[in-house]
C-alpha cells in the first residue's frame, strides 16, 4: 500500500456515527475520519493499536483519517 502522507501510530478507543474514530495519537485524543461505512466490527476493538494520516488540508474539518487496525496478533 501507498499513503501519500507519513502513518502515525495510535490507539483506537471507539468508532462511532460511521465515519468518526476516537484515536489516541501522542497520548492526546484526537477525532480521525473513518472512510469505510461499513460496520467493521471484526475489523476493530478499543485498545486495538492503528495508523492514522495526518492531511495538511486546513479547509478539512478533521486532520486525522483512520487507515489500518492492528489485532495485535
């Protein structure tokens, strides 16, 4: 896969109203976009390690978009 913009790590800690994510990023929460509109739900759990790019986008109403999950196994 190619990202055009660096991941950063994050913990997710809940996913909600489709296309919003909670996300620890830096030890600071932070509001990432979800672009999948699916339900995900074997694809997430809170606690779960994820990547996030950050846009540099400042008409965008959220900086972060969520990109990958990691189960941790």
């Amino acid at each position: 896969m190619n990202f055009n913009t660096p991941l950063i790590e994050g913990i997710i800690e809940k996913r909600y109203k489709r296309f919003l994510s909670d996300v620890l990023v830096n030890g600071e929460k932070a509001v990432a976009h979800v672009p999948n509109t699916g339900s995900m739900a074997s694809c997430w759990e809170p606690h779960w390690r994820c990547a996030v790019s950050k846009s540099t986008n400042p008409d965008r109403k959220l900086p972060f978009t969520l990109e990958l999950t990691h189960n941790g196994e």
